[in-house]
C-alpha cells in the first residue's frame, strides 16, 4: 500500500465534498471525483446520472472530462485521480484510457455494495464468455467495418 500524504488527504476530501453536494443536491449517487495535476485540480465531477438521465455521468467520468477539457489534452499523464469511492467497472476502464499516475480512493466496492450500489454483476460479466453474457452479444463479421479498420 502506498503512502498517503497531507495533500492527498486534503484532495480526497475534496472529492468527497463534491460527492456531498451532488447527493444533497438530489443530483445523483454519493460520488465524487478531483484529478489533480502539479498540486492543482484539474477536474473535478459528482454524480449525475439520474438528474441527466445519462449512466455514464458518474463522478469519475466527468472529472476525466473536465481535466482533458482544461489541459487540451486526452490523456492525463502525470496526474492523480481522487475518488470518493472505489471506482466501478466503466470508471476504472475510464481511468486507465486516460492513463493518470494514480488513483486515491476512500470508501470500497464493498461500501458501495453495501449501500445497493453493487458493481459485481457487471465485473462478472466482463469476464464470461460471449454466449454466457446476461444481456447477448452477436458477433456479425462486416467486410465495410474492416475497411475502416
């Protein structure tokens, strides 16, 4: 386990603050997320999948979307990624394509579980086999698709 710093604990709270105001302000789940470049935020988000109507506007997603936005850029070397709680499938994809240095996070995906947000499901399903998967998935091999390619 690496060691957490001052400034780590001050940004972790700050993303923890953000997942405050987004839930109090009926806005969506407790998340919230700040990335953090050179002791500066760079991004920062809270959930708002049910006051968008978007599932994919979790916390983590919008401060990827923030900080590429703010540093012109679609990757985040050199950055940190502070989250108020262990991030679930789509943001840890999220995440490593954006390829930040780390990521800090204070409550688990067994906290979040806990409190009916339980990701299990889907990283089961990641991992089955195409046949297997819960929702199906149809392989339909295109002659234009590999053109593009």
């Amino acid at each position: 386990m690496n060691p957490i710093s001052e400034q780590d604990r001050v940004f972790l709270g700050k993303a923890i603050e953000l997942s405050r105001r987004g839930m109090q302000g009926g806005l969506g789940g407790p998340f919230g997320c700040v990335i953090v470049k050179d002791g500066k935020i760079v991004g920062e988000g809270y959930n708002q999948v049910t006051s968008t109507n978007d599932p994919t506007a979790h916390a983590e997603v919008i401060a990827i979307r923030d900080a590429c936005k703010n540093l012109q850029t679609w990757q985040l070397s050199g950055c940190d990624v502070y989250t108020s709680c262990e991030p679930c499938p789509m943001c840890l994809g999220a995440i490593y394509w954006a390829r930040p240095q780390r990521v800090v996070f204070a409550n688990t995906r067994q906290h979040a579980a806990d409190i009916e947000f339980d990701d299990a499901f889907i990283y089961n399903e990641i991992g089955a086999l195409l046949h297997e998967r819960k929702i199906p998935f149809t392989h339909f091999p295109h002659p234009d698709a590999e053109k593009v390619f």
